[in-house]
C-alpha cells in the first residue's frame, strides 16, 4: 500500500503532493496495480492489537502507568489536513479494558471498557487533536483515567526519530553485541572512574553528583535496578567487580539474552565435532576467553536477577569468579561453549556459575554439556559454602583433570543444595556424585540421572532415579513436596517449584 523513499532526514512514503503531481492515492495504488485482478482500495482502516509489556501496571496501586505499543501505517499531517473536519478517518480511537477491586466489595473485581477517542471536531466535546503517524516519528498518545470520577483526558505528543540506513548482513555481525575483545581500554568498554564515562559515553555505569547510574538512568535498588542488556555491558560489569565494586545492596536485572562470541570457525567445533580433536582444540583456543566477575580477592555481593535470560557461549574463566555472603543469583540460564566434542575444557575452572559460591544460588539453569578444567568440578560451583536451591542441569558434567573430584551441580559442598537435580553424566574424575562429589554441609530433597550415571558415591539427601522416571509426572510432584516441606522450616527461602513437561525433564515455574 506504500511506496517508501528516503529524504534528507528520515524516510517517508511517497505521496502525490510531494511529487508534484495531482494524482490521488487511489490512483497511485491502482497504477501501481495495474493487470491485477484484484486492486487494493486506498480507504482501508483496520483495528489493530496492542501491546502490553507489563498488564499489572508499573507504580504505587494509586498511580500506576500502563504501557501499550502497537505499529501502524503512515497518516501524515498534510493528509490529515485534506480530510474534512469530523470525518472518521481523522478520528484515532482506544479502547481497553481495566480490572480493579471493587470499592464496595473488595473481595469482588470490577471490570470496565473505556473508550478515548482523539478527533478534530469542534462540534463535539472530544479533544481537538489533529493525530498522525508520520513516518520517521513516535507517535505517543497519552491517557489519563481518574477512577474517582471517571473522568478522562486524552492528549498526544510527537517525538522525532533519527533515520538509520539497514546495514548488509556483514555490517551487522560487525555491529553484534558479540565481544570483539575483553581488554579494559576505555574505549570498548568503561567503568565508573574512567574520564569517558559519561552519560554521554559510559558502556554500563556512570557518576552523576554523587549517584551511580547505568546508561538507562537506572539506580540500582531493589524496585530500579541496573540493566544489562549487552555482552559489552556485560564486560563492565566483570571489570567493576575487578576494581572494588561488590554491589552490595544493589540490584542487577539481565535484560536480553547475551551471546559472549560469535559462531566462527574457531568454535564451529561445538556443533559439528572432527576427528582430528587436536585441531578442533587449537582452534577453539583461539576463541575468545571470558574474564570472570571479579577475582579471588573481590567478590560480587549484590543480586544478580536473570529473568529466565541466557548467558550463551561462555568460554574462559567461570561467569563469576566468586560469590559473596550476600550474593543472590536468580533465574539465570548459562550455556557453555563444548570444545572438540568434550575433548578440551570449556572452562578454566571448576564451575561454570562461579568457582566459589558463599551466598545463594536459586531457580537457575545449565543447559548443554560442561567440560571444566578443575580438580573439584561441578557444573554450576567448585567449592560451595553457601546455598544452590532449585536449580538443574540437563547435560554432561566433566573434568579433564583424570584424578578429579566431580559432581553433577558441585564439586565439593560444606554448604546447603535442596531441591536440585542433574540429568545428565557425571564424567572424568575418579570420585563422582549425582550432584556434589564430597559433602560435609546439608543436601536435601536433590536427584540425579542413575540411568547415566551408575557409580554416583552414596550421600543422604541424593536419589538416583532412571530417565524414564524423571520424565515422569510422579517426580515432578515428588520433588516439589519436598520443596513445600523444605520451606516450611526455611521460611527466609523464595518460593520456586518445577513444572511437569511431558516425555520431557521438568522445567522450572516462570
């Protein structure tokens, strides 16, 4: 229905008045048409759906703020400005349903549809508003419900958006949010500090008055946490940590799924194994190693949200290199790069989350094989001191350390794991465990696959079950009994539970 060009400054359909000619657009379209059997009609309007990120709302209960986007097709001001005044296509309308307790039964909910309608009418009472969707602009229509008295106001705003040519296929992988290095130069990648962290030109986080910002003018608590949202971001944050920044108190929520590095032919390995492993090794030495979230003397102390997110393709150290006392993971999902068909160790390490864990690990995952390089080796911790609460791996756990101990989750515990499972080998040690290889601390309620794994060492607290079990409704309400029951003596421990796929491993509750 549209033929687009590009101007100066933005792009824009084609219209007759811009060409100079007296064409309507009718008679554009069936030009444009011309043998077809059948000839789109110009006045066409259709209902759109819109969308709602977030249909609880965001803020307080007595002033929330809703947000919907939708996508619609061109209706520029110059031809808003030929339609007579009052005629339905100049009207814009909306209309959504809103919920709320009901205020003389607050037991009950109430339901109402609301209408707000944007026309240029003087004879009616609605708002005088010429509405247009220009291309190049973000229309934004705002709406303000008052349900005192039910009374509306509607209004529109109009912001420019800067025109940005489609790069070819080449420009984009160059532009991906792959890592093209780890370094710390200050032009990459920026901390808090550094002379070009700014809010003009900071990676992640920077100082204003005081206060630390990320770049999406997040502050970091509980109810505004800091975004990341790309593997460069991701970098500061590993070099923040490096520098003395525990974020103790603070909050950090992953916004996107992160893919460390790109599919090259140093790493095609992973998917397709050769032969010759020794090549398939060297060359995938050759991709690029992760750094680690601060190091043995800086630990991380905040709280790290996932938002059932993946980190893929990690290689290098562990995601974090250790975890404080007050540390929390939630709901993160990491996938590891394999290296020559299991053959050479993904990880330098001895766990794919952290090489040591002191605080809480909870509702995570690991998806894929792991091949570390530790002597205690696990695929979530090396050495766990602290909690891993419902979390599972579905995959291969393995040292290339021949007199290693290894355990599906964790290498050795003197901690707490309680309502984990492992569904995959355990491999490449000479001590093996479902879930940790020794343990001194608590384990409860916790499986692990005895159909591939048949020489697990016997820990209380451990169930060896078959695959053809696992998959299977009865262990997914087994496992979540022991959940129930785990907290209620542990009251200070999140509600999470695992949901029953069928022929399937269970999955964690969203």
């Amino acid at each position: 229905m549209y033929v687009w060009q590009q101007s100066d400054w933005m792009a824009q359909p084609m219209r007759a008045s811009r060409e100079g000619v007296s064409f309507t657009d009718q008679e554009m379209i069936s030009a444009a048409w011309t043998g077809a059997s059948t000839i789109p009609a110009y006045d066409q309007r259709k209902d759109i759906r819109l969308w709602i990120p977030h249909p609880e709302g965001v803020g307080t209960n007595q002033s929330k703020t809703f947000t919907f986007y939708g996508i619609t097709t061109p209706q520029p001001s110059d031809y808003v400005s030929t339609l007579p005044s009052g005629s339905d296509y100049r009207k814009v309308q909306l209309q959504f349903k809103v919920t709320y307790p009901n205020p003389m039964k607050p037991s009950t909910s109430v339901t109402k549809t609301y209408t707000a309608t944007l026309v240029d009418d003087p004879a009616t009472t609605d708002v005088d508003e010429n509405v247009y969707f220009e291309a190049g602009y973000n229309t934004t229509i705002n709406i303000s419900l008052n349900h005192k008295n039910e009374q509306m106001t509607v209004g529109a705003e109009y912001e420019n958006w800067q025109f940005v040519a489609t790069p070819d296929v080449g420009q984009l992988k160059k532009n991906s949010t792959f890592l093209q290095d780890t370094s710390h130069d200050g032009t990459n990648v920026t901390i808090v500090g550094d002379d070009n962290a700014t809010i003009d030109d900071a990676t992640w986080l920077y100082e204003l008055n005081g206060t630390i910002y990320d770049i999406y003018g997040h502050t970091g608590t509980e109810s505004d946490p800091y975004q990341i949202s790309t593997a460069y971001q991701m970098l500061s944050f590993a070099y923040e940590v490096k520098n003395g920044r525990d974020f103790s108190g603070k909050f950090i929520r992953l916004d996107a799924d992160i893919t460390l590095q790109k599919e090259s032919g140093l790493t095609k390995e992973e998917i397709i194994p050769t032969e010759d492993n020794a090549q398939a090794i060297a060359n995938a030495n050759n991709a690029l190693s992760w750094i680690g979230i601060g190091d043995d003397t800086h630990a991380f102390n905040g709280t790290f949200l996932g938002g059932n997110r993946f980190i893929y393709r990690l290689y290098g150290s562990p995601l974090f290199t250790k975890l404080g006392t007050s540390a929390k993971i939630e709901q993160l999902q990491v996938q590891a790069l394999t290296v020559g068909n299991g053959s050479g160790s993904a990880v330098d390490g001895n766990g794919l989350f952290a090489e040591t864990n002191a605080g809480m690990i909870c509702a995570c995952k690991v998806v894929g094989d792991v091949v570390l390089s530790g002597s205690t080796a696990g695929a979530f911790v090396g050495e766990n001191t602290g909690i891993v609460w419902t979390s599972y791996h579905i995959g291969q756990t393995k040292s290339t350390v021949a007199s290693a101990t290894v355990g599906g989750l964790v290498g050795t515990n003197s901690g707490t794991i309680a309502s984990c499972y492992q569904a995959g080998k355990v491999d490449g040690g000479t001590t093996l465990g479902g879930i940790t290889g020794t343990n001194t601390g608590t384990l409860d309620n916790n499986y692990y696959n005895s159909t591939l794994l048949t020489n697990s060492v016997s820990l209380t607290g451990v169930t060896g079950k078959s695959t053809s079990d696992m998959t299977k409704q009865t262990f997914v309400t087994d496992i979540n009994v022991g959940i129930a029951t785990w907290q209620s003596t542990h009251t200070d421990y999140d509600e999470h539970s695992y949901v029953y796929q069928p022929a399937n491993y269970p999955k964690l509750s969203q």
